[in-house]
C-alpha cells in the first residue's frame, strides 16, 4: 500500500487551558507518523510538503524512526517554515495565530506521487494546496484521493489570526475527491446548521462516497455511498483522558485510512480511526514515538 500526504508542516506552540506550553513540529507530520505506525513494512507513506532549510533536517531526523516513510519529496522552503501559536481555553476552544512562510505546491510537485494508493489533500493551513493542482491529480490518476477541509473554512488576518469564513465554492473541489473528512465546526462554517445527513446527502451528490464529519467526544458521524445505496451511521468514541486536542483529526485520518484497507467497511473504520484520535488527545504536541503504543484493532 502506498499513500501520499500532502499538505503543510508547521512548527507550533502550543498553550493549554492550564497555561502549559508545549513547542513542536506539527501539520502533516501527525498523519504521517500514525500512519507510518499502523502500516506494514511493505508498505510506502509519501509526505509531500516543503520546510525552512534551518527545520529540514531535524523534521527528517524525527521521520528516521520509521522504514516505510519516503522523505524525497520533503523539500526546502526558501522561506522558512510556518509558525503557528494555539491557545485553548477551559471549554475547548481554540484561538489560533499562523505565520504563514510556505509556497503553494504545483502540480510537478505532486506528480512523482499521483499513482499511490491513496492521497490524502491536507489543507493544514488553507492556502497551499491550489484547485489545478487537485484537479490535475484526478485528470492524471485512479487514486483515491481524500480531502482534509481543515483550515480551508479560515481566513487569515494581517496580525495572523484565523477567523471562520466558509467555502462557497466547495462544490469545484469536493468534485474530485472520493473521500471528504471535516469536525462540527469546518461543517457548520459550510452548511449552517443543516442536518448532517442532509450534509452527507448533498455531499455525495457531487461526486465523493465517504462524507466524515468528527464530532470530538460524541465520536463521529459518516455517510457513504455503497452499490447506490445510501448509508449513514454515528459511531460513538471512545473514552481518554485529554490533554491536548491538536492533531486529533489528523491522526483520525490515519487511522481510518489504514482501516479503509484493513477492514474494507467504513463505519468500522471510523471505529478504529476514533481509537487513534482519542490516543493523540492524551500527548502534549506532537507524539515523537507512537511506535510505543499497542493499537487493538477491535
């Protein structure tokens, strides 16, 4: 199996509710290290993303660990790498500053990777992944390709601050994806409060089978597209002990890309995949060995 990550690696800093602080590297770096963990050997994770010549070689250091993770399209960005500061408060909120360093990707960028099994699009920071490049990729590839809506929903302020905006066009480039992954907020910030089976419904009216929307301590909830048929299901999580919330979805994106192959049934790969979620939630930043965890798949 072969899966490309595209998408941006910020170094953050980040503050709890309790005032603790934590720096470290982040984005697409919490995909790539869950997923690294729960593929085989035989297997190949592709991080596509470009980093400050001054982080480049402690971010391939950190990725060392891991045999099946190809770092060749790990490239230097002249200027710099992203910084992004995220405060939480006592409810769970999140307040987030980016410093905004990272190029655009183009698509000669992501050719080298575009026949994967799968491609996952991160929009980590919502500005350096272009439309032409996703549609570029599904002209030129049968992968499965999967979209992260993440920061997509946020624009950015002169100071840095991040504010919901929404997405209009959603629908130019849901089109060319096959699996579509947002949380409560990037979905509301989208479709109001529309019921999220109407949400799936509408979705999969343009193209993509699997609609998943987190939903943090209540789980999540997917609607799929299977032989025409239409289904939806909420699949409750599993019970942790939180610390740090940044890279839940990420690292639920890992799990419930490695379950697509291994169970070939989504609702048990949005099982698994909150299993995944709920570990991160219990490490401050980015978990620098989860090679150390044991993860049960059932």
């Amino acid at each position: 199996m072969k899966v490309a990550i595209v998408g941006a690696v910020n170094y953050d800093r980040i503050v709890t509710h309790n005032k603790k602080e934590v720096q470290s590297f982040g984005g697409i770096l919490y995909n790539t290290f869950y997923l690294a963990r729960l593929l085989d050997q035989n297997s190949v994770v592709y991080p596509v993303t470009k980093i400050g010549k001054e982080d480049i070689s402690a971010v391939k250091e950190l990725l060392k660990p891991f045999k099946n993770v190809d770092t060749s399209f790990i490239t230097v960005n002249e200027t710099g790498t992203n910084e992004n500061l995220l405060v939480y408060t006592p409810e769970g909120e999140r307040s987030e500053k980016l410093t905004m360093r990272i190029e655009p990707f183009c698509f000669k960028e992501i050719k080298p990777v575009i026949h994967s099994d799968m491609i996952l699009f991160n929009f980590i920071t919502g500005f350096t992944i272009p439309l032409a490049v996703i549609r570029k990729t599904r002209e030129n590839s049968d992968s499965t390709i999967y979209i992260d809506v993440h920061s997509k929903v946020f624009g950015i302020r002169g100071d840095g601050r991040r504010y919901g905006e929404g997405w209009d066009d959603w629908r130019d480039w849901f089109k060319f994806a096959d699996i579509v992954q947002m949380n409560g907020e990037e979905c509301r910030l989208i479709f109001g409060r529309k019921d999220l089976v109407e949400v799936g419904k509408t979705i999969a009216s343009v193209g993509p089978h699997q609609i998943i929307v987190t939903l943090r301590e209540k789980g999540a909830f997917i609607y799929f597209v299977k032989n025409y048929s239409h289904y939806h299901r909420y699949v409750p999580t599993v019970p942790c002990r939180a610390v740090d919330t940044t890279g839940c979805g990420d690292c639920f994106t890992a799990g419930y890309i490695y379950g697509t192959f291994r169970y070939k049934n989504p609702v048990e790969a949005v099982a698994f995949a909150n299993k995944i979620a709920g570990k991160n939630c219990e490490t401050l930043g980015l978990n620098l060995n989860p090679l150390k965890y044991k993860f049960k798949e059932k």
